[in-house]
C-alpha cells in the first residue's frame, strides 16, 4: 500500500526568521532607533530633542486604537494582508515622511504611522502567526523570534548611525523606508496564515484526540472568537485586565529604555560616540535572554518566566542606588536589556496560554489596547520626568518601583485553566 509522503514543513520554519526580522525593523524605526532618529531631526530642523521626544507620546497614543483597528483588520482580511500594508506604509510615511517633515506636527504625523504599523507587521501579525503555527512552542518560538529585537541594535541601528553620520538624515530614513517596503512586498509570497492553508499541522506534529477536544486547540473563527470574547466580555475578565497592566508597566519600561539609552549615556559620562557604541552592546545579553525566557515559558509556562522577567527588571533599575556614572550605565542598562525581547514573546504567549489559540487574535488586540495605553505615558514621563526630576537616572529608579506593580499583576493571574466568557455566547 502507497503511503502520502509527508508535506515538508520548511515554510513553517522560515516564517520563524520573517517574525525576526518583523521585530528587526520595528525596533529600529519606532523604539531603540529613535536613539538616532530624534537627535538627528531635532539637529536638522532646529527643534529641541527633549520636544521632538514628548512628540513620540502622540504616536503611542494612536498607537493604542491602532492595536484594535489592526487586530480587527487581521480578523477580517488574515495576517499576510495586514502585515504587507502595515509595513509598504510605515515606509512611505512613517520613515520616508520624515525627509519632507520640518515641524513638531508633520513629524508627528510621521511618528503616528511608524508607531501605529509597526503592530501591523510585527507585533499583533507576527504574535498570531506564530501561535497558529507553532501553539505547542510558542514559548521558545517566540523566544528566538525577538532576538530580532536585540540584533537590530547591532546592526541595523549602527548602520543608520553611520549612514546618518556619513550621508545625512534624509539617506538614512530613505535607507529605512526602502527596507521597510522591501519586507513588505516579499511578505506577500512569503506568509501563510495557517499551516492548515497549506495542508501541514501545527508544530508540524498532528493532534491528538485529547488536544482536539481541549479548549486551547478548539477551532473556530475569528468571527465566532469575537462573538465568544467581545470587548465587553474581555472588560469583565479579571485576568484580561491583570495582563493588560502588568504588561503596560514592562512595554513601558522597554520602550523607554530603549529609546533613552544613548542620551542616558551621555548623561552618565559617555562622549556621544562611545554612548551609541557602548549602549549597542549592552543589547548582546538580550539575544541570549530572549532565548532563556522562551526555554523557561516552554518548560514552566509564561506566568512563571513573566514573574522572573519583571522581578530582574525592578533589579536592573534598583541597580543605579548602588552603581553610579559610566559604570551604572552600563549595569544598568545592560541588565534591562536581557529582558528586552523577552517582554514582546512573554505577553502573547501569556494570552494565548490564557485565552486559547483560536481565540488569540481578538484577546490580544482587546487586551494589547490598554497595556499600549499605559505604554503610550512613556515617553510623556520620560520627557517631563527628566524636566522634573533632572536626570534621566531618577526616572529609571522610579520605573524599578513601577515594576514591583506588575509583579504583583503577574502572581494574581490564573493560568491553569483556559478561560471561558460568562455568557458563552456574548454579543
């Protein structure tokens, strides 16, 4: 008798480097990039940086419905859809935009776009793909998917850096922008939605019967994942709103971290070259730390390795009462940055352990719209907390107490049972 041979699941894997690179250029256009990105529109437009900074808050701030419009877009027309259109117009607008941009409003303008679109193609797109295709490991999956994250910080971002440098501003963003719509285009031959699109299993390994009746697994559309888990129904679920906060703070921190690091070395005694040097570097233990925190997710679950990853934030920040100047920096950064990635993979695992793999999309985008709520005050605090306070290091020991609140969500939050709304068929 003739056996079907085995369909290969290359596709499956290779979408593991496409959510790398999601996350490469998202960190390098709309967080750890504006280390580069803000002085340098601030310089060739004669603006205050510290104004040019506060104007990001208005694109975290759309960024938060962008969230929710985008998740329902996914919804609608699927994953490859949102993900070519997010990233072909973060870069005609959100980086190309700003070589045309010459005030705080039009660059804003920009910054919208490349805020809002990048939970197009990376985040919100690239979370729900993994989960369809690899629900069983995620947790390591997305571990390796954001040291996307991190690598961009050694390459990407020192290339715009030096482009910058060489070139000017305008050929930087214009190297961003062409990158930007590079990605997007082979996007559309590259993504598939689901690997049952394409006759394969998830995990490549098919389901059991016990998996087939196990609510994480139960499948169903996004049509009816709405109806199951509406906005109303997800605002009355404790545990929705524990993620929402806990991860709000830990967005919040990495955000800000990651947009401040070359001006909180420069504060800390670093001349401006060796700040960008030196503060890129301190991204290599982040590489490794995504990788650990996804093995921990996989073996423990999310709950756990979110307990553990808030905990070494609070540390990393509590870190400058004891070390100061360059050497502070340094340790402080350095240990933050361990965490960096591991915050992008930690939350859509945690969601998808909660809520279900099928019910993924219309939690995360329902959930992800208050924790980017919270995380859209980053840069609004930064900027008035250094006005404020003085210094950019007073501000980081007051996100390490800041973190001692999502410790607290993170033990509250239930993660042995999948959750189920209380009226199952909520309108």
């Amino acid at each position: 008798m003739s056996q079907t041979k085995k369909k290969s699941f290359g596709l499956g894997y290779s979408l593991i480097f496409h959510s790398m690179l999601s996350y490469w250029l998202y960190n390098s256009t709309a967080s750890a990039g504006l280390n580069i990105i803000v002085p340098m529109f601030a310089e060739k437009n004669g603006i205050e940086q510290t104004a040019v900074l506060s104007a990001n808050s208005v694109g975290a701030i759309v960024s938060c419905v962008a969230v929710l419009l985008l998740g329902k877009l996914i919804a609608v027309k699927g994953i490859r859809f949102t993900t070519v259109i997010s990233a072909i117009f973060a870069g005609l607008i959100g980086a190309g935009g700003m070589v045309f941009a010459h005030s705080l409003a039009s660059y804003a303008v920009c910054t919208i776009f490349a805020q809002s679109l990048c939970y197009g193609y990376s985040f919100t797109a690239t979370n729900a793909l993994i989960t369809n295709w690899f629900p069983r490991k995620k947790g390591i999956v997305m571990g390796i998917t954001t040291t996307g994250i991190m690598i961009a910080s050694l390459t990407l971002i020192r290339w715009m850096s030096a482009v910058g440098g060489k070139y000017g501003f305008d050929t930087m963003m214009y190297m961003v922008a062409a990158i930007l719509i590079g990605f997007g285009v082979i996007s559309i031959f590259w993504i598939k939605d689901r690997p049952e699109d394409v006759g394969l299993d998830p995990d490549n390994i098919p389901l059991t019967e016990q998996e087939k009746q196990d609510a994480y697994f139960l499948a169903q559309s996004q049509e009816q994942a709405a109806k199951r888990w509406p906005v109303k129904e997800l605002a009355q679920n404790k545990t929705a709103w524990l993620i929402a906060i806990a991860f709000g703070f830990l967005v919040m921190f990495t955000s800000g971290v990651a947009s401040t690091t070359v001006p909180f070395g420069i504060e800390s005694g670093f001349a401006p070259p060796a700040a960008v040097n030196s503060m890129s570097l301190t991204a290599i233990p982040g590489v490794v730390g995504s990788i650990i925190t996804g093995a921990i997710d996989s073996k423990w679950g999310p709950k756990v390795a979110s307990l553990l990853c808030s905990i070494w934030i609070a540390l990393s920040f509590f870190s400058l009462l004891v070390f100061h100047g360059t050497t502070g920096a340094i340790v402080c950064v350095t240990m933050a940055n361990v965490t960096m990635g591991s915050v992008a993979n930690l939350a859509p695992s945690l969601i998808g352990t909660c809520f279900g793999r099928d019910c993924f999309t219309q939690c995360y985008r329902v959930i992800y719209t208050v924790t980017y709520l919270i995380r859209s005050l980053c840069f609004l605090l930064i900027g008035t907390g250094v006005n404020v306070l003085g210094s950019y290091r007073l501000v980081y020991i007051v996100f390490g107490f800041l973190a001692i609140v999502s410790m607290i969500c993170i033990l509250l939050i239930s993660d042995k049972v999948v959750q189920q709304p209380k009226h199952s068929e909520a309108a």
